[in-house]
C-alpha cells in the first residue's frame, strides 16, 4: 500500500499544508484482494492511528491473515 501526503479538496489550508492523505491501492487489488479486505486494511490503519502500542497484536495478527490468505506467489 502506498500512502503520501495530499491536500484536501476545499481544505481552507494553504496547499503547502497538507491535511489529509492519499492511500494508494493498487498493489492490494493486483494481489486479488477485494472490498471486505479494504475494510479489514482500513481498521488496522485507524487502530494504529489511535493506538498503536495498545493494537499492534491485533493489527499484526489481522495482517498475517490476509497474507496468508492472498500471498505473493503461489
């Protein structure tokens, strides 16, 4: 997954002060995951987000399931 920072449409902000960010997918639909995999990605984003010393467990199990379950090569 790629990420970079990126301004927000409308955003009052100076676009030098990027407020937002941009979350690349392509690699995630190349390797065949789908919308319950997004899903799945999109929590573990906010869980480590909000708390990432109190989540990592949960995020790194959640993680190795999806790669198990889709992996590079086969």
């Amino acid at each position: 997954i790629t990420l970079n920072k990126n301004a927000i449409p409308g955003d009052p902000a100076k676009p030098s002060v990027t407020s937002g960010v941009r979350i690349g997918t392509a690699a995630v639909t190349t390797r065949g995951l789908g919308e319950a995999e997004m899903g799945k990605i999109a929590h573990c984003i906010a869980l480590t987000a909000r708390d990432f010393e109190g989540t990592q467990a949960e995020v790194h199990a959640t993680v190795a399931d999806i790669c198990e379950k889709f992996p590079l090569y086969k």
